[in-house]
C-alpha cells in the first residue's frame, strides 16, 4: 500500500513540473493551439511589439506608424483587434484607396475577437468608422476559412492583448458618398469646396446635455451639434445618408478649369457674357444622381439628369468608368474631360425690333432689309410693369409699325439680321450664335390679320398664320413658351405674372451646323398684309444645343 502511495506521489510531482514546463514555454515562445478548427499562433507579446519583430510586416507596419495609428494604440492601451498583410501581399494587391491614414484605420477594431467568437455575417467596428463583415465557413479538411469583407485571413496571431488576423488583401471599407467629398484632396477643392460651403451647423438639443443655469436662469448646455446640407435635402438627397444608393462623379480642378476656358472662349466669340457663378454651379450640381449608373448606364444612355436636373450627356462628357470607385451608398467616377454644354453656358437670346428707332440710316440698311415696307411709327403698348415687381426688372412693350409702301401688292418681306443694341455708346452689333439646336420664338402682335412665313439663315422653317396670331403666344413677350431665368411663377406677385418677359411663340426648330458661331439671319414674307408689326426674337437653346 505505501508502495502504491509512493508511486501515486512520485507520478503527481512528475505531472506538475511537465505542467510547470508547458507554461514555461507557452510563455516565452511561438506555440500553435486549435482555436475552432483553425490554428492559431499565441505569443507572449503585446501587438504592437509583436508587429515591430516581425521583419514580414514591415510595410504594413509603416503604414500603420506613418497615419499614427501605432501611436493612439499605445495611447489607448487596450485590447484589440488587427488585420495586416505580409510584405508580399502588400506590395502585389492594389491599395482600395488613396487615403492612406482611412486605410490604416480599416485595420484596426477596439474589440479582441478570437476566431471562435467570429460567426458568419457578423459586423465589426473598425477605426475608420465602418464596418467589416464576417464570413465563416468551414472547408473539407474540417478547418474554419474566415473572411473579413473581401478578405481571407491566411494566419491568425494571439498576443497578450489581442488578435492579429493575416489577410491575403487589404480590407475595402468603402467611404461614403459624403465621406469620400470631405477627404478629397486640394487637386479637387474647387468641387469639394462648392459641396462644402452648403453645409450647416445645428445645434441638437436632444443630444446635448444641460450642465448648469447662467444668470438669466436659461439652461447651459454641454452643446452637441450637427451638421446638415439642406441645400441637397431640398432635392430629397441625404448627402450623408448611409442608406442613398447614388452616383457621384468628381471632377478635378484642371477638368473643371478647362471646362470654364472654353465656355468663356465660347462667349468671347459669340459676344455673349454670363454669370461665373451660374456655370460654376452647372459644375458642381450635374456630378450628383440618386441612383447607382453602371459602365453600361453611362455606354447605352444618352442623357442622365442629375438630382439637380442637370443633363449630363453621356457621348460628350468623358469619365472613367474603368476604374469605378466603390462607395458604402453607390459608386463615384473620376471625369475626365468635362464641357459646360452650350444650353448652360447659353440661357436664351432674345432682343426687342423697337432699337430700329436708335439706328443710322446705314444701320437701318444693314440689319432691316425691307422690300416693300415703309416704318409708319414705334409706339408703348404696355408700359413698365414687373411680374415679381423688387425681384425682376420693370420691362415696355414697344412695337414697330409698318405699312405696304405698295397696298396694291399685298406682300412684303423684312431680311433681319438680330444684333444688339449698346444705349450708352450708340452702337449695333450682330449677334453670333454658335453651333447647336434653338428653338425660334417670334412676337408680334395679336390679330395682326396675315399669314408671316418666315426662314432662318437662308432656309424655310415654317409659317405663322393668320389664326395664329389671333392668340397670345405670338402677342408681343406676353405669352409662348419660357420665362427669363430664375423667374418663378409660382413667387411671383403680380396679377399677370404670367405675362412676363416670355419667349414668345416657337415657329420652329432651328439647327446651326458648321463649329463657329454665325449671324442670325430671320426673314419674314407677309401673305395678304396691309399692315405689320414686329416686337422681338428669341433663341431658345433645347436640350440637343450641347
């Protein structure tokens, strides 16, 4: 019996220092354990110091030194999970995005999760704000193949304050749409900055907490605020909402200085001028749509509206869709060549027939070629009025009235030629008009009793009858289509605000072919007139001027 004893001491003494010995070495070195299937490498070390040893991490490592994630690790000193790649991988993967610091923060969780805490379709939390999904599976030779996003952990490291998880590929968290705009760099600032500027600071009661009473009794608050871009809201688009499934396209500052040159270029030429801001805005208001376009969207769509309402005609401008950006909420794409299209740089261009008072006799010649018409008189038929009176200018109705030098003939013809007329040098100019489809708006006078046929640059484009012109759209501005823009009739205040400033009625569409801009050639032939009368033109850019 004491034999037995003896031998039952001997085999516990013996068990305890194997036991001693496990720990010993489970202390100071590299040991693998069978963690749900899947091998795990547990070290008596801290990550950060692990990650500093080990020569196959040293790309990975700079990253994450270089953006001062090492750095707030130490700071933090917590428990913690972190994804990296070997040298290799690092250098044969292609970087999911340019913003290297959001990158470095994709790699690292405030969380400690060992594999067989992982379940598949689990989120985690990452630095950079987003979240990584799980999947977990278990393969033929019985061990767990576990993904994170569109990466496959290839090792698995415990150290003594957390897990490194070794991926074959860098972790894709995409940034949002609003995300990505924010943390564009200066080479895109005039397109961030003109997101930016919209955006609003409000203060959010319910976060904020009352911390004390001033004076006056009113409630302190530890202030929380918020920011917002109704400028965006108001076209139903969250700018900073997860759940948008959008379209963004960026354009860098070169793209969008190159496009402004050659808007002005176009304006120089044709002796036309236009509002910066309002092509700066066409800029900035056409890169954005509320559903998410493929490359095929863009190769098999000719026209896409941004939520602006903006056209974007996909076989001028030039964006690279080859290399797509995938945001949480949609898809960006770089442009590559942007042209402002000629409707935007191009609002409309309409002129009055009563400056035939303030012409020379030569001007006369050169810009009201009649044949058979002799001026009788231009007289006010409405006076000043606004339709949106303190927002809109006051405007007159001024008419000019010829008679048939011949009444026996019954037939006239007037060969126009639109130009402008500068008040305060008493100089005519032509007008040019570049490339691109108009429609052509005419005013006359309602009931003026005659058929008007009327060509554009040498070709017939339609007829104006004399039923026609027994309603408004052909009476002087006062109806037809269109208002000058910015007009809303619908803040108007006048009475008759929808008298205001039209374009007047469409004879026709008008295409101007060739690459330079030309002159404006109308010539009207009256049918069984005894008398006419004229009050303006109108070029109206349609959606195919671009």
């Amino acid at each position: 019996m004491k034999t037995i004893k003896y031998i039952l001491s001997i085999l516990l003494i013996t068990g305890t220092f194997v036991a001693c010995d496990n720990n010993w070495e489970s202390h100071y070195s590299n040991q693998e354990q069978l963690i749900d299937n899947l091998n795990v490498i547990q070290v008596d070390m801290s990550t950060l110091d692990y990650l500093k040893s080990q020569s196959d991490y040293t790309t990975m490592y700079q990253l994450l030194d270089k953006t001062g994630v090492l750095t707030k690790m130490a700071e933090k000193n917590l428990l913690s999970t972190v994804f990296v790649l070997n040298n290799e991988d690092a250098s044969s993967n292609k970087l999911p995005t340019d913003d290297e610091k959001f990158l470095a923060m994709a790699h690292i969780s405030d969380i400690s999760i060992s594999p067989s805490n992982l379940t598949d379709g689990q989120r985690l939390l990452v630095w950079n704000g987003k979240y990584v999904n799980v999947s977990k599976v278990t393969a033929d030779n019985n061990l767990s193949e576990i993904g994170f996003n569109n990466s496959r952990v290839k090792k698995v490291i415990k150290t003594t304050d957390g897990y490194i998880y070794q991926l074959n590929n860098y972790l894709n968290t995409p940034k949002s749409l609003y995300e990505m705009i924010s943390s564009l760099s200066d080479q895109y600032s005039m397109f961030r900055d003109s997101v930016m500027a919209h955006n609003e600071l409000t203060f959010d009661k319910n976060a904020s907490k009352i911390i004390g009473v001033n004076e006056t009794g009113s409630s302190v608050y530890d202030s929380v605020f918020v920011v917002t871009n109704p400028y965006f809201a108001e076209r139903g688009f969250d700018i900073m909402s997860e759940s948008q499934n959008s379209t963004l396209l960026i354009p860098s500052n070169d793209v969008i200085n190159k496009a402004l040159k050659k808007a002005h270029s176009t304006l120089s030429r044709c002796g036309l001028e236009r509002d910066e801001n309002i092509l700066k805005e066409w800029t900035m208001q056409a890169m954005f749509f509320n559903n998410k376009l493929s490359k095929t969207d863009f190769d098999e769509t000719e026209d896409v509206n941004s939520i602006f309402g903006k056209q974007w005609r996909t076989t001028v401008q030039k964006i690279d869709l080859d290399n797509p950006v995938i945001l949480s909420n949609g898809i960006a794409y770089y442009v590559t060549d942007l042209k402002i299209p000629n409707n935007v740089i191009i609002y409309r261009v309409k002129d009055f027939m009563k400056w035939y008072e303030y012409l020379s006799e030569d001007e006369k010649a050169e810009y009201f070629k009649t044949d058979n018409l002799t001026f009788n008189n231009i007289t006010t038929k409405v006076t000043a009025w606004s339709g949106w009176p303190g927002v809109f200018p006051n405007i007159i109705n001024r008419v000019v009235y010829f008679n048939l030098t011949d009444p026996t003939s019954k037939g006239y013809t007037l060969d126009f030629t639109g130009f402008k007329y500068d008040e305060t040098n008493k100089v005519a100019t032509p007008y040019m008009i570049p490339p691109g489809e108009y429609d052509l708006c005419l005013g006359f006078e309602q009931k003026m009793g005659h058929d008007v046929e009327v060509s554009f640059n040498g070709e017939y484009i339609g007829t104006v009858t004399a039923s026609q012109l027994t309603k408004t759209d052909f009476h002087y501005d006062r109806g037809g289509q269109g208002y000058p823009e910015g007009y809303d009739i619908s803040k108007a205040t006048d009475k008759k605000k929808s008298n205001y400033d039209r374009d007047g009625g469409r004879v026709a569409v008008i295409k101007i072919g060739g690459t330079e801009p030309v002159k404006v050639n109308i010539k009207f032939h009256g049918i069984n007139a005894t008398k006419c009368c004229f009050h303006h033109w109108c070029l109206k850019p349609t959606k195919n001027c671009y």
